[in-house]
C-alpha cells in the first residue's frame, strides 16, 4: 500500500513518462495520465485485501505484487538520475514481477470473488501499462546507448510489433480485460502521436497494432465465456 504512494509523490515521472528521447512511438502526453488511475485501483485494491474476510491469494503472486510495486518506486529513483540505462533495468524487473504475476492470477485466483475482480482490474491494467511501457524504454536504452537513431522509424515499428505480439499473447493466456486495455490506450497515444508528429507509418501500424490487439481481446473473452463439454 505504501508503494503507489510513494511512486505518486517520488521525484521524477511515472514509469514510461520520463524515458528521455523523445522517439517516434511514444504514445501523446495525456496517456500517461493513465498511471493516476492505476495507483488508485492499486491503493483501493490494497486496502480492500486488509479490509475484506477470508482473502485467499498465492503466495507467488504476492511476491509480484509487491516486487512490481517496490521496482515502481526504484524506478522513480533511478528517474531522477535521468539514466536510460538504470530506468531500463528497473522497468525490466517490473516487467518480470508483472508479466508472471499475470500468469500467476490467471491460474490461481483470487478470493471472495469481489476482491478478486478487483485485484484483476488493478493489477491487470498496472501490469499492461509496464508491459508497453518495457518496450518503450527499451527502445530509449537502445537510443541511449547510440545502437539506434531516435528519428529512424523502421525500427521502432518493429519494437511495435514486438509489443502487440507480446500482449496479445498474455491477453490470450490470462483473459485479462485490464491488461488489453492498457495495451490498447498505449496504442491509441502512440497513433495520436503518429498523427500529429505526420508520420503515416506509426499512425497505420498503430491502428494495425490496436485491430490485431483488440480482436485478440475479444476471442479470448469469447472462450472465457463458451462452456466446456462434458
């Protein structure tokens, strides 16, 4: 509970904001306003689990749970430093904590079944925006590191792609509608960026990217929905 706290109120910016260049694929500035939702369904999902009776959760995904939460405050740290390289590594450990905390929800659960639809709403969302927002910092690091040039589109449509895939496939496994839709607004501000900056390519491989993610999203609740034969 004490960790989305601090991350709201550390120096520097919330993970993925402050990534240094500005490269082709960052998504608009007000998409970032996301991470005002996600610290507040984390912190209402944190004293809902101490408020609620008989809360039954992994002990792997508490270990998730709190690695993500403490690697977002050690991001904010290293944010301040303004080095691509720390911000990176710190993002990376979030995205393990997040992508296997994922995994872990969807095959264990959570119960009473309230408090599990809302730690699958908070984590999932927080978990989908360190996902793209992985991609994205990787993508300054390699900037940083003089690997690649900021203003070269080629490559930063295949780290899209590289994103949506790897998405597309968690949305598959998990049926988390959270982790979609913050894949998805990711996706909406790097087309929004793509459309004011008149970069067609960005703008139409983030529509692709969106199609591709959101109809994944949807075949999964699909078979999240069909009953099984007996």
């Amino acid at each position: 509970m004490v960790a989305p706290v601090v991350t709201i109120n550390g120096p520097g910016a919330s993970p993925g904001s402050g990534s240094g260049a500005e490269l082709l694929i960052t998504p608009v500035g007000w998409a970032f306003s996301i991470w005002g939702v996600i610290y507040t369904l984390a912190i209402v999902q944190a004293v809902s689990a101490l408020a609620s009776s008989g809360v039954r959760v992994s002990r792997r995904f508490q270990v998730d749970q709190v690695v993500l939460y403490l690697a977002a405050v050690l991001w904010i740290l290293m944010a301040a430093l303004d080095s691509s390289t720390l911000t990176f590594l710190a993002l990376a450990v979030m995205f393990g904590a997040a992508v296997d905390g994922v995994l872990t929800l969807a095959r264990t659960g959570v119960e009473p079944r309230r408090h599990g639809l809302l730690t699958r709403a908070a984590f999932g969302l927080f978990a989908g925006w360190v996902s793209a927002a992985f991609f994205l910092n990787l993508s300054t690091a390699l900037v940083g590191w003089g690997v690649v040039e900021a203003d070269q589109v080629g490559w930063q449509l295949v780290v899209v792609a590289a994103a949506t895939l790897t998405l597309a496939a968690l949305v598959l496994r998990t049926r988390l509608v959270a982790y979609a839709a913050a894949g998805l607004w990711a996706l909406m501000g790097i087309i929004v960026t793509g459309a004011s900056e008149d970069t067609t390519a960005v703008v139409v491989a983030g529509a692709i990217a969106a199609v591709v993610l959101a109809g994944t999203a949807v075949v999964a609740l699909r078979g999240a929905s069909t009953p099984h034969a007996h």
